[in-house]
C-alpha cells in the first residue's frame, strides 16, 4: 500500500482535513478513506489540485541514499520509475 504525506502537506498549509474534503467535494470520512486506502487517481489528482502540488508530492518521499527511483500506483499498483532529466534540477535559484 503507497503512503502518502497529505496529513503532512495540511500541517504545512495550516488546512485541516475537514477543509480539504470541503475543498475536493467529499465528506471528511471518504478523505479519511482515500488517506488510509487505495484512492483512485482522479481522487489523488482532486487532492494535489487542492494542496496545489503535483500528484508525486502526495507520496511518501525516499530517504536520502536510496536509489529506487520508482512510484507504486495506488489504483493498480503498478510501478513507475521517475526519470529527472536536466543538470538544473534541486539547484538553488533555479
């Protein structure tokens, strides 16, 4: 099961879950559902809109010095592997 950092990403914006299930268009309990289980990708896409980040954001991130450059859906549980393209990218002032 994929985990995801939506609790952490309401913290960051001062939202509780009650506004984002507002915000989305569901009850707290379905938010409660997709938070904890195995949310479709246009639930995922509804909840980055409303935290205005891109989907990957949602996902738990890597720890430093793991290599696995991958993502597991959590609608079929296929993996995708992230490729980060350009010498620009985590640089500051970029």
């Amino acid at each position: 099961m994929a985990q995801y950092r939506i609790k952490e990403l309401l913290k960051e914006r001062n939202m509780t879950q009650k506004e984002l299930a507002q915000r989305i268009g569901v009850s707290a309990v379905s938010l409660n559902r997709y938070m904890t289980g195995n949310p479709s990708v246009s639930s995922l896409e509804k909840i980055a809109e409303a935290l205005d980040v891109e989907i990957s954001e949602l996902f738990v991130h890597r720890k430093a010095g793991e290599t696995d450059t991958s993502i597991t859906c959590p609608h079929c549980g296929n993996k995708f592997h992230i490729v980060i393209k350009g010498e620009a990218y985590g640089k500051e002032g970029i």
